[in-house]
C-alpha cells in the first residue's frame, strides 16, 4: 500500500511516498523528486496556484496506485498572515486533487500526528532516514503525516 503525505509552504510543497510491504515502512522518493518549488518567476498567487495544481496532478497522474493522501495542516494560531493563506490554498489544492483522483485524504495536526514540531525531524529520520538535500521539517512533516495513514 502506498500513502502520500503533504505539507504546504509559502514557495513548495514537499511530498513524501510511503510504500508498506509486509511490516516495513519505506520511503520510496527520499532522494528522488520531493518538492514541488514554485518558479520565481511566477509573483501572482492565483498563477501560482493554478501552477500548483497543474503540477499537483502530474504527481497523482505519475502514482496511482496511491491509496491516501495525508495533509499536514499549519497549527491553529491567534493571527493570519498572507503567508499562512497561500499555505492555506496549497492545502485546497491537495485536498481538491486527492478527491479528483479519488483518493482517501485526510489532513491532521501534529497532535493528530503524535508528534511535536521540535521532534518532527527525528521522528522522520527514525522511520524512513533522511533526503539527500534539503533535509528539513518540511519533508519531515510529510513523511511523518504519509506514516500515520497507515494506522
């Protein structure tokens, strides 16, 4: 069974493949393709989430035997920011494209998750090692959100 994890920023998105055979948990795109960076030249938000989604499909057009995608969600705060909205409809265009490619999707919070942000890295590397480039709590965040579809 394979289960995709997704976690939104203001410029990416980062992608995990999680692939279960038998009771191992394998990360099958550590240091292959796992970020989607959007190009800098492209400023305006609503081409920037129409490039998005473009290459939102691509992946889940690239993996169909993907049973779940699983979206890590920003945490819940007191202010909203305009970095935090165009996070936001990243996560919109996840959620869209799961179900246009009927997929099980689900998004959780690191509580959800078992897991603090201070210990995502960790958590990750435990489960799957860590990418050749760009090792950060992003990834991380997917890996250990694509790991929980599992349970």
């Amino acid at each position: 069974m394979k289960i995709i994890g997704f976690r939104s920023g203001t410029k990416s998105i980062r992608f995990a493949i999680l692939e279960q055979s038998a009771q191992e948990i394998k990360c099958i795109n550590l240091d292959t393709e796992n970020e989607i960076k959007i190009p800098a030249n492209i400023s305006n938000v609503a081409d920037q989430i129409e490039w998005m989604n473009e290459e939102i499909e691509r992946i889940f057009r690239q993996n169909p035997d993907i049973v779940k995608a699983m979206i890590k969600s920003p945490e819940f705060t007191n202010s909203d920011t305009t970095a935090k909205r165009t996070t936001n409809y990243f996560d919109s265009i996840l959620l869209l494209n799961a179900k246009k490619f009927k997929k099980q999707v689900s998004t959780k919070l690191y509580k959800q998750i078992g897991v603090k942000r201070v210990d995502v890295k960790t958590r990750a590397e435990s489960l799957c090692g860590v990418t050749s480039k760009k090792w950060d709590e992003q990834i991380a965040d997917a890996i250990c959100v694509a790991n929980i579809g599992f349970q």
